[in-house]
C-alpha cells in the first residue's frame, strides 16, 4: 500500500516514514501542498498523510483544490494540539480524519488501517500478467505457486507493480526503502534484486526483472 506524506519538518518526516515503512507500506515523502498534488498528479497513491501548516502551500489549500479535482483518495490530516479550527476546517472541506500532534505510532498505525480499510477490502491485489502482488498479505502470486515477501522485497516488487515497464535505478530504490538505513550499499539492492528475480522464475511469471544498462531495472514482458 501507497502514502503520501507530505510534512515540512524533516525529522518527523523521516520518523513517520520509517514506522510506516517497518509497517510494510510504501511512502514517498514531500515539504508542501503544490508537491503534493504534483506527486498526485502524477502517481497512484492509497491515502495522504498531511500536515496543515506548511510553506508555499498549506495543507487545507492543497485538500481544497484535491477535491476540487473530484479526488477521493482518504487523507488524514496533522494538526497542532490547540488547533481546534484547524480541524474543523480540514474535516469541513473534505479530510477524512485527523491526528494530533505529538501523537503515539500505535495510534498513527490504528487510523491509517481505519482509513484505507474499505479501499483494501475492494482493492488489495495488483496484478500484471500472471502475477499479483496482495498488498494486505504481502503475498506474491502466479497460477503456478506463491511466496510471502520480506519487507523489502515486498516494498521493491510494489514499486515494480506500480510502475509497470518504467526504469527505476538502483538509487532511487536505496532512497525509498533504505534512506534511513546507513548501514545499508547499493550492493544491498542487487541483492534483493537477485531476490525477487529466483521467485518470480520460480513462479513462472509473465514478466522477468531486466536490467538497463547505467540506467536501472525494470519488469521485461517475457511473451
């Protein structure tokens, strides 16, 4: 599953990113609401984590002009303690919950399962060809078996899924999955690579990952 966090401060931003990340989901973090809804234009997402108070757009403005678009994509929205307009504010023009802060993982964890329950009821499988990816199980799955994915394989393949036939360089994959890891190389991805390469041969799948070379991999249609 697919978060986009959009918050200024980067400490938190990196903070929440990990937990949601130890938490199998995939994130991809932005400072304000002109990049959120660049990012949304642009890409599939399953819910918005928001802060309010932000530069160059604030969080209300940015929900205002999401709907306007007729998105409907569940946001839940970060407020300040004392910001009692604030809330009413965003839940008035369309966010489907709030969060305030500092608030406790357990609860951050609690309200984004709440909020996207529906959609994963409806919708928890992507499939490409022969394979689904069940993004509730982490379960990876073709006609001729199935694997349950580790985190980071199950964060990698996702953002192959997502993708389709789109390069995405080794770098971009450190980035997203293992940016607060430092004790982590770019060795670590083709490892991983490897990984998924063996199950998806193994399950006989439709598509292989193949290299592009100085550029990144990507998922080759084998028909």
């Amino acid at each position: 599953m697919r978060i986009l966090l959009v918050e200024d401060d980067r400490s938190l931003s990196r903070a929440v990113s990990t937990i949601l990340q130890k938490n199998n989901y995939s994130v991809d973090c932005v400072e304000n609401g002109q990049m959120a809804l660049d990012y949304l234009e642009e890409d599939i997402y399953d819910a918005v984590i928001m802060d309010i108070m932000m530069p160059v757009m604030d969080g209300i403005t940015a929900l205002k002009n999401l709907r306007k678009c007729g998105s409907n994509i569940p946001v839940l929205m970060l407020t300040a303690k004392t910001e009692i307009d604030d809330k009413v504010e965003g839940l008035d023009n369309g966010a489907n919950d709030y969060l305030t802060k500092p608030f406790d993982t357990r609860e951050l964890l609690a309200r984004i399962r709440v909020l996207t329950r529906s959609e994963k009821q409806q919708d928890n499988v992507i499939t490409l060809g022969n394979i689904s990816l069940n993004t509730t199980t982490c379960e990876l799955s073709s006609p001729s078996g199935s694997f349950l994915l580790t985190n980071k394989e199950y964060q990698m393949m996702l953002m192959f899924m997502n993708n389709k036939t789109q390069v995405i360089s080794a770098e971009h994959f450190m980035e997203k999955i293992w940016d607060s890891e430092s004790d982590s190389d770019i060795s670590t991805v083709w490892t991983y690579i490897s990984y998924l390469r063996r199950k998806l041969e193994a399950l006989k799948s439709d598509y292989s990952i193949a290299t592009r070379r100085n550029m990144g991999y990507y998922l080759k249609n084998n028909n």
